[in-house]
C-alpha cells in the first residue's frame, strides 16, 4: 500500500473518531519512528505518554515473543504466574495490597468507580454514591468515566450521563469541600492533569483533599493513566506530594504498547470485590503481564524513574529559554510531561514540527504537550528548541 492511498483506503473503511495526520509508521526504535518513505521522526509523543521505555525496547520485544510462543491466553479461571509476579511487583513498590488487571485507561477507572460504589455500601454500610471529579479532568470514554470527565465536550451527544458526578475546579478546595454531601462516597482526580493541558496543582492541595477526604470518609482515587510508571519522574506521582490515595489507576505505560490497566487498592478497600462482582475476560493475560513485568522490570535495570526526571529538568530548562516569546505563557509539568501554554492554537506548530521530523502534541488547543519516551537524549531535545524557537517567532 503507498502512502497516499492509505488515508483514502483507512477512510473508506475505519470509523471516523480520530484526525488522523497522513502518515503512517513502519517501524520505531527508541524515541525514533520511520514511516513508509523512510523519512525518520523524533517522537516526542510516545503514542500518548504509552511507549515509555522507547518503541520495541528489546526486553519487551523478547519477553512478548517468549510468552507468544509458551501461552498467550486461559483466562482467569485458572492461575499464571506472570500476572501473579506483576501484581506481586506492583504491591511490592507501591501502596497498594491487592490489584485488579483490566486492559485500559477507561476500563481501569470503570473498576475504581465501580469499587468505591460497592465499598460505600458493602463494606461502610452506607447509602453513598456520588463521586466528585475535576473540571478539565479525563478519565476515559465508556459512559461511567465519560460522566466522570470534566469536559463537556466529551460528554456531547451521549446524554442522559451517568448519575452521580459532581465536578469542581481542578485546585480549589474551598470548591470541592462545598461539593461534598453525605451522598458522596469518594473524590477522584489525576495528580497531574494531562488531557486538561498538564495542570500540576499544589502539593499543599494534594494534602488538603487527602485531610478532607480522611475528616468525611470518602475514598480518594487517583487516576495515573498518564501519570504512572515514572513518566513524572516518579514510578507514581503521588510520591511527588507523598499523598497516599485509596485507589490508583493505571494503564498507558504500563505496558509500553501492549494493552493493559490496572487498579491498586488496600485490601481493606479492594476486599468489596469479590468473585463474580467484577471481572472483564483479557485482564492479565500472561502475554501482556509478561510484557508489562518486563517493562517494569527494565525501568529499574535502567534508572528511568531518575532519568525521567533529569532530563525532565533540562528539557523545562531549555523550554523556559522560549518564555521570551509573547506567545507562550507558561512551561509546567512533572519529569517527562511538560506542556508549554501558549496564546495562539498549538495546531500549526504541531504541523510544522511534523513537516521537520519533529512529532509532538497539543492538548486543550493551546498547550503544546511533550511527552517523549524517557530514553530521550539530551542531543535529541537540542535539535527540537531551536525550531520551536522559530516557530514561536513566527507564531501570531
Ligand atoms: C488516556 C487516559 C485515560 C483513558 O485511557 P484509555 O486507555 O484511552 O481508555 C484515562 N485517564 C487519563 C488520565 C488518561 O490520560
């Protein structure tokens, strides 16, 4: 197939919910990707903060064709090991006692929802449902975790939403403590928005929604989809602040590509789940807990989580030389999701950085978002600022 006629071909047959740009990749390794020409990018995307470790890392690559050819699939009926030795990792460098596989972000936040619901009742004994989420937050697009979204545009044309969300500004406790009724059972946020444009709130906030949380016995869920698995230099954000939630989601890089979510709990919270309350068929297959154990496992051999960070710090630092053009507002983030806020649409910029072999993001239209695999090389974020640099002279 020649690069032209994919888009028409993908078009004529593949559901229309993506603006796909016209290109296709063939091959990636590290934080390069090639497409059909042969022409290489340097991507500062990651498929959406997934493909931490750099595409088709070989531990990964070697653990997926291992497992590929021993078992790929039982179902959890029976007892495999790699999930067993994930899990056991997981709750080894975590919070959590127990945790539940599933297959994605969107999947991961139906399970916390859902084990809040049932932990309200069945263990509290109480009549208490609702949960209270963010403005400008993203949990995923099934209907609970559309509902829980704080975007409306998310939510367009598929009312009525589930019942039971409250959404408040990202950031003001005074608001979510007002939201808070005796029919609330839990309060769910991401430690670092992501789709919201990377919107990193106050430690001192963090706290003050853990204390409230304790003072009225509501569950504090954080959702790290984007933010776990040392993307923030941290394995998990919530160490940056030291606030402990009761459920954590993950998924995105949790598998470096391979489809998988999770939820962590403390047994006294997971224990409302029992056999038959939740379950979903793929979750923690031995192929992708295998995989995933690798990509665990290859975070430590390589010090990632400190990588992450080092060279989330220069990245923001070379980023911050660009303040001096009117346009941009503010560089924030965490480790290796950094977004730069900017007066103008982000669009064309992305745009012309693809044109030039540069592949990055642009969420809320106006925050350019940088979420490069964490084997990013200083020489390779030297060649992005100075054409972002032009860029931003340009940018009107
Ligand atoms: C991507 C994302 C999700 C949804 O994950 P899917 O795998 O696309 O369902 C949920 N929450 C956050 C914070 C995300 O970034």
């Amino acid at each position: 197939m020649t690069t032209t006629e994919l888009p028409s071909r993908a078009n004529a047959v593949i559901a229309n919910t993506y603006a796909r740009y016209p290109i296709s990749f063939v091959k990636g390794e590290g934080a390069t990707l090639w497409d059909t020409e042969g022409k290489a990018y340097t991507d500062f995307v990651s498929g959406i903060a997934v493909c931490n470790l750099g595409h088709c890392h070989p531990a990964v690559t070697r653990a997926v064709s291992g497992q590929a050819a021993d078992l790929v699939h039982v179902s959890n009926l029976f007892y495999t090991e790699p999930q067993v030795r994930l899990a056991e990792w997981l709750v080894s460098r975590s919070f959590g006692d127990k945790v539940f596989f599933c297959n994605s972000g969107a999947e991961a936040n139906e399970a916390a929802i859902k084990l809040a619901r049932k932990h309200a009742k069945e263990v509290r004994g109480t009549k208490r449902y609702r949960i209270v989420t963010m403005e400008k937050s993203f949990h995923g697009r099934t209907m609970a975790t559309l509902s829980a979204t704080g975007q409306e545009k998310i939510r367009k044309g598929f009312s009525p939403v589930l019942e039971g969300f409250d959404h408040v500004p990202y950031g003001d406790l005074a608001a979510l403590r007002k939201a808070v009724t005796e029919e609330t059972c839990a309060v769910m946020l991401e430690p670092i928005q992501g789709e919201g444009g990377v919107r990193v709130p106050d430690a001192e906030y963090l706290r003050g929604v853990r204390r409230l949380c304790d003072e009225t016995g509501l569950l504090l869920i954080f959702d790290e989809v984007q933010t776990g698995i040392a993307r923030t230099g941290r394995l998990f954000a919530y160490e940056h602040s030291g606030v402990v939630p009761d459920i954590l989601s993950l998924a995105k890089a949790l598998g470096n590509g391979l489809p998988i979510g999770a939820i962590l709990a403390k047994d006294s919270v997971m224990q409302a789940f029992g056999p038959g309350s939740h379950a979903t068929t793929f979750g923690g297959t031995p192929l992708v807990t295998a995989a995933s154990l690798a990509v665990l496992e290859t975070i430590e051999a390589e010090g990632l989580v400190l990588r992450a960070e080092e060279m989330g710090r220069y990245f923001m630092e070379r980023l911050g030389t660009l303040r001096r053009h009117p346009v941009v507002r503010e560089v924030r983030g965490a480790g290796l999701l950094i977004g730069m806020e900017l007066s103008v649409d982000g669009g064309p910029i992305v745009n012309a950085c693809l044109e030039k072999g540069f592949i990055i993001n642009c969420a809320q239209g106006n925050v350019l978002r940088f979420v490069p695999p964490l084997v990013i090389t200083k020489q390779e974020i030297d060649l992005l600022i100075p054409l972002l640099d032009t860029l931003l002279e340009d940018a009107v």
